[in-house]
C-alpha cells in the first residue's frame, strides 16, 4: 500500500498518447510515429459528417435527452435519469470523488493515475493498494474494470458486496468501466447503480477510437446523476460530439464486428511479443501489457525506430503496447521487435 502525499495533487502523469513528447525523446526516429502507448481503438468509428449547425449553434436539449437515452441503452443502465454525459469522463472525476466529504480514500492499484489524484483533489488521503479487501475500510472506493494496464477483472459479486459495506457508513464506490465495451459484460455495475451507493463511469473515446471528441459517462442513481448534470452545468457535450456519439452508440453491428476484430488483432499483438521474447502478462483486446527484463532498452530501441509504447516508472520490466492500425504499422512493429530480438 502507499499514501499519496498531499504535494503530488497538482502533478498529472504522463500517461501515453503524447507524440511530442516522444519526438522529444527521439528526434531522428523516422517518421510517420506509429503511437501504440494508448488503449484507444485505431479503428476509428465511420460517423457520419457533422451537420453544420452543431458547430453553429448551441447544443439542442432534445439531443442532449436523446444521447441520454441511447447510452443507457447501451451501457446497460435503468434508464437515462441514471446517465450524466460530460465531455470526457476526466472532466468527471473530480466531480464524482467530491461526493463524498474528504475522509480516506483507496484506489485498488496499479492503475490509471488520475484516479487518485483527483481524489487529492477532493481532499481525500489516499492510499493505492493492491489488496481488494483494504477497499472497505474507505469511505470513497476505485476501482477500474476490467483494469489498465494488466486486465484485471473483479467479479460483480465482489463489486456489490463492497458497494453494501461502503453504504452502511455512508461511503461511495466509484467503477471506472473505460473497457467494458472489450471485458465481461456480465461483470459491469450499470444495471445496479440505483440500488447501490455507486458510480459507474463509461468512457467513449477509447471503444469507438474517437478519444478527441471528448464524451463520457457517469452512471449513477437517479439523485446522483443529476447532481453530476448539474455541476457540469447547460451544454456540457457539444454538438458535434452529440451527433457523433448518437450514432455510435445506436451501431450495434458496428460494435460487434469490432469486438471480433479487435480479439483477433489482439492475439496476433501478443504472438509478435512472444516471438519476440517479451512474456505477456495481461490487458484487454485494445492492449497488452509485456515483461521483460531489458524493457528499457527495447522502449528505446523502438522509440528509435518511430514507434511509441508505454512504459512504467513504477515498474521498469513492463510495457503496454496498444494495437497497430493498419499492415504497414504491422509490419514495422514486427520488423522493429525482430532486430532487437535477433530474430
């Protein structure tokens, strides 16, 4: 377990996606930067041309109603009363860890980084563990599932149970579900967000590999969520981002194809690890997390070679590598393992 001192709140980690950073690192890799130190999809959604009066005009409530309605849908929720819709689910996490009074606050870690600081933020102290049990002992619980960046899945059973425990004492547990869309659906929270003290957050971007419209949900009691609308305030999600998310989340075959394809690019990600001596040790079908002990180097060696992965202060012997988008990002990627590996 570690404890977030109260000075780190304002520091926000790098967590991947950045090519400046990396043609920082490595000004002579060749380019186009093939970027695979994210989980978003690289098969972005084919939504339809923006209509000009979403950037001319102010969002429509009735579309805004309609989004609503579709997301509960799809995500499974009791109904739109229980969705608040934001531009990104970042936007949303101070808020959410706000609605409970600054006690102690528990991450099950390793995770997304900006869980815990926005809790900070909050006012909370946090702790980071590793033990799912310290959970109860808090009166505001994280947890993310299916986890980044090893995958980890934590049964709905326990989620509930937790859920109870924390709402004898009047606590809260928040469900980062940004890869349901790729994880057991039979394990997601949303369809008991009114029963329980919980807030189920859904993020949009990383599924539909639409990560710059900046849309995302938080699925909670009815009260709850419109507490959260209301802080976010009129014309929270734009137009554009209205009309784009509509018709995403009303594809369903689009969403299943997906799913079919993103799982056999998946398991072709981790033979190229593999064959390249890399020991796969968990993610999602977006991403796969690696060891190995020369982690470091073969960061660099591919950063050389204008490919970007991600790498973790805490633990120098893994990377996560996110999924190619196209045969000639393939075909490099694998080229670029075989030199390092000697293959």
């Amino acid at each position: 377990m570690s404890v977030i001192p109260e000075d780190k709140h304002g520091t926000v980690t790098d967590h991947g996606g950045s090519l400046g950073q990396a043609r920082g690192l490595f000004p002579d890799a060749p380019p186009p930067w093939i970027d695979l130190s994210t989980g978003i999809n690289p098969h972005s959604y084919p939504h339809p041309p923006v209509s000009a009066t979403a950037l001319s005009r102010l969002p429509e409530p009735a579309d805004a109603a309609r989004l609503g309605e579709i997301a509960a849908e799809a995500y499974g929720a009791p109904s739109a009363a229980h969705v608040a819709a934001a531009p990104g689910t970042q936007i949303l996490l101070p808020l959410v860890t706000g609605l409970v009074p600054p006690g102690r606050a528990a991450v099950l870690s390793p995770t997304y980084a900006e869980h815990a600081r926005a809790a900070v933020l909050a006012g909370h102290r946090v702790n980071e563990t590793a033990d799912f049990g310290d959970l109860a002992a808090a009166d505001l619980a994280i947890a993310v599932n299916p986890n980044n960046p090893d995958g980890r899945v934590t049964p709905r059973a326990d989620l509930v149970m937790l859920a109870r425990a924390l709402g004898r004492r009047g606590g809260l547990l928040v469900v980062d579900e940004a890869f349901m869309e790729v994880g057991p659906a039979a394990e997601s929270l949303a369809g008991d967000v009114e029963g329980l003290p919980v807030v189920v957050l859904r993020s949009f971007g990383k599924f539909f590999g639409l990560a710059g419209v900046r849309l995302g949900f938080a699925l909670a009691s009815e009260a709850v969520a419109a507490r959260l609308s209301a802080r976010l305030g009129p014309w929270a999600v734009s137009g554009p981002a209205l009309e784009i998310g509509i018709a995403a989340l009303s594809d369903r075959k689009w969403q299943a194809a997906m799913r079919t394809r993103l799982e056999e690019e998946s398991q072709r990600l981790d033979d190229l690890i593999r064959k390249a001596g890399l020991t796969p040790c968990g993610g999602t079908a977006l991403f796969r997390l690696a060891r190995h002990a020369r982690a470091a180097e073969l960061f660099a060696a591919l950063g050389a070679r204008g490919i970007l992965v991600r790498r973790f202060e805490r633990d120098a012997a893994l990377l996560r590598f996110g999924l190619p988008g196209d045969a000639a990002a393939w075909t490099r990627l694998g080229r670029a393992l075989d030199l390092w590996s000697g293959g």
